[in-house]
C-alpha cells in the first residue's frame, strides 16, 4: 500500500522505500515510522495534502505512490 491509496482522514505508518526518495520528503518529515494522515486530496489526481509531526505538507500523486505504508496498528516500527 502507499500513500495515494490513502482516503481522506485515514492515517498510515510511512515505512521504509526500496528506491530512494527525494530528499525533500524527509526534509518534511516523511521518515520511516512517522504517522501520516491524508487531510485533502484535489480532484483529477491533483495534489495531496497530508499531515505528517503537525504539519501539513504538499505532494503530487505520483510522488505519493512511491512512499510505502503500513495500517497506524502496526507499532513494531514505532518508537511508543
């Protein structure tokens, strides 16, 4: 599952990519085991909004598809 799967309000774990992403992502705060939430996402595969550590934070939907996610119930990569 990745992020563009993701419906509006539902919450995911960012787990580790098997290619490298932008820099910019962990600049963010997209990192492995960080809780994401998808809070908009625009029509005809626009931009998506999510809020990752109390911010929001922009993508494009293609950029949302290589970042790989787990279900929020998942803690092993969480740091609770």
């Amino acid at each position: 599952m990745y992020l563009s799967d993701l419906k509006v309000g539902q919450k995911a774990i960012v787990l580790q990519a098997s290619k490298s992403l932008p820099v910019k992502l962990y600049e963010m705060g997209c990192m492995p085991g960080e809780e994401i939430e998808l809070n908009y996402a625009a029509p005809f595969s626009g931009p998506m909004c999510f809020l990752v550590q109390g911010t929001l934070i922009s993508m494009r939907k293609e950029l949302a598809q290589l970042v790989p996610i787990t279900d929020p119930d998942v803690k092993s990569l969480r740091n609770d």
